[in-house]
C-alpha cells in the first residue's frame, strides 16, 4: 500500500547542529558566517551531517563537534 501524503519532514536544521556543543563551536560558527557575508549574499544549508555556505553553489562545508569544527572549503579547481 501507498501512500499520497507528501513528506513533510523539513530536513534538518542548522541549529540542530549545535545541540550539545560547546558554545565556543556556535560562536566560531558565528564569525566564519560574518566574515563569508561580508563578500555577498551567503545561504545556509542544513545537511544531515554538516552545513554548507552557499552562494551560486556551496562554497564550505562545516561539520560540528562537541568541542570544535571542521570547516571544508571548495578550492576553484574542485
């Protein structure tokens, strides 16, 4: 059986990815955001294990620790 609900799970979200994190992981966070938006327009993607930064296509990825970050950057030739 089928069903014809549409999913309506919205995906994560980006604050989902600070729970139970230390505060210095969202404050660090904070300012890689700040410093990407002083460039231009930078979007949010909420992903299930990271966020991306996003302007014509995702530019970061930043995956959160309890205690700390990864933040992955997209050279120009990748």
């Amino acid at each position: 059986m089928t069903s014809s609900t549409a999913n309506t799970d919205p995906g994560p979200k980006v604050q989902e990815h600070f729970e139970n994190r230390a505060p210095e992981v969202k404050a660090t966070y904070a300012a890689i955001l700040k410093a990407a938006k002083r460039l231009g327009p930078v979007k949010e993607e909420a992903k299930k294990t990271s966020i991306h930064l996003v302007r014509k296509s995702a530019f970061a990825g930043v995956a959160t620790r309890k205690s700390a970050l990864i933040l992955t950057l997209k050279s120009v030739n990748s």
